[in-house]
C-alpha cells in the first residue's frame, strides 16, 4: 500500500502580543542610535567645560609668578587653577568695591578712563552693558514674549529689554508706552535683531528664558517642560490678545 502524503502545514501565526524578531543589523542600529544620544550630549558639555577652563588658564596663569604655581614643582599641570584664581580675585575685587577705599580707588580709575579718548565711550557703553545684564534686581532679557513676526499672523518668541528712552519715546509716540525687544535667531540665539514695539504688541508668556533659549536653538524641537499646561496658557495669551473669548471645556 503506498504511504499518503499529508498537505504541507500553514504558516504559524505570530501569537498575540508577541514582540516581533528584529534583525541583527536593526539591533545594531538601535544600539549605534542610543549611543550617540547617550554620549553626544556628554562629550560636548566635557569638551566645552574643557575648553572654558583651559581659556581662562590660559589668560590667568601667565600672570601669575611661576614660582607661585604648583606646576612649577609637580610633573604635571593642574587644570582649572587659574579658574580658580580668577574666581577668588572677581570676588576680592568685588569685596574690595563694595567698601570706601575700593570705592574710591574705582572712582579714580573711572575719572582717568573718562579723560581718555576713544576709550572712554567703550568703556562706559561695555559698563552699562553689564550693570543691565548682570544687576540683580534688572528686568532686562528675563521677560519673554511673543510678537507677530516677520508678517501677521505668524508668531515669534522675543526676549524683553528696557523700556524705551524718553527721546525715543517722544520721537515715536509721545505719552506711549514702548519697550524694546530682542528676537533671537535660529538656531544662535546670541543673533537676532532687535526693534522698539508698543507694550500692547507684545504678548507676555510665563516661560523661563531657558526654555524659550532651548526652544530657538533647537528650532521648536525641544519643547519646555511641562508644556501641555504652558502652551494652554500661551494659547488663551494669544485669544486674549486677538479679543476672543476664552475657551471653555465642556
């Protein structure tokens, strides 16, 4: 009697909620891609901190006696001393200011540098520069918030400067109320253009400058944390702003 042959079995079926067989070349990837975005990060906050210390190093050690470093009698160098030496003197310089020799010895120096020309305009202009940029009671860039820009419609984040000058004021609108604005360009925010605006025109959000710096440098990509609440609250910024009515959730 001749043996029956029996028909050829189905596939099997992946069972439910089985996970699906990756290839070796798609594990491989996956592991590069975590790699990258593990470590990318990383290697560049070393290679920057590295960079900075061995700046100021460089700056700050030449001045310095060599007898007075520890470089001069160890077989190797110790990075981020002269971070360290810069640190101590900024602060004794500021301690020393805040007292009357300080302050007077400060009021000389200013008297010399005012007499000098040239250098007299660029000292006073980076001075101001500073006490806006680093006073700790200034409003100056810690204000964020969103102008139409470059045509209607179309919003753009912006950082808050100080409120116009009484000439620029006049020459603009006397009796209004004019603020100037900074609008960084992506992906360097340190580029941008910067314009005088009513404070009307100009859409305050309750974002942090860090946020809105990390949301320029990375085109919209990162996003500030918490940012389903943040941007519910920029949305009824820009109903309120176009005279809508608020939404109300059923």
């Amino acid at each position: 009697m001749a043996p029956t042959l029996s028909p050829p079995l189905p596939p099997s079926e992946p069972e439910a909620g089985a996970r699906p067989r990756v290839s070796a070349r798609g594990r491989l990837r996956t592991y590069f891609l975590t790699g990258i975005i593990v470590s990318g990060p990383l290697a560049i906050t070393i290679y920057l901190t590295w960079w900075f210390i061995s700046l100021i190093d460089g700056w700050v050690k030449p001045l310095v006696p060599a007898s007075y470093l520890p470089d001069h009698y160890l077989p190797f160098s110790i990075p981020g001393l002269g971070l360290l030496i810069a640190f101590v003197a900024v602060t004794l310089l500021g301690f020393l200011t805040a007292n009357l020799v300080g302050r007077s010895v400060v009021e000389f120096g200013e008297v010399l540098l005012a007499r000098t020309p040239v250098i007299s305009g660029l000292y006073k202009g980076l001075r101001q520069i500073f006490e806006t940029l680093f006073s700790a009671n200034g409003t100056s860039f810690r204000t964020v918030g969103l102008v139409e820009f470059p045509v209607k419609g179309t919003w753009s984040v912006v950082f808050l400067s100080a409120p116009a000058a009484p000439d620029v004021q006049n020459a603009l609108a006397p009796g209004g109320d004019h603020v100037g604005v900074f609008l960084p360009c992506a992906p360097n925010p340190t580029t941008g253009f910067f314009f005088y605006l009513p404070r009307t025109d100009i859409v305050e959000i309750a974002m942090s400058v860090d946020d809105a710096a990390k949301l320029v440098m990375s085109a919209g990509v990162i996003q500030p944390d918490d940012h389903p609440a943040k941007f519910q609250a920029l949305a009824a910024s820009l109903r309120a702003a176009h005279g809508e009515p608020p939404k109300v959730d059923a």
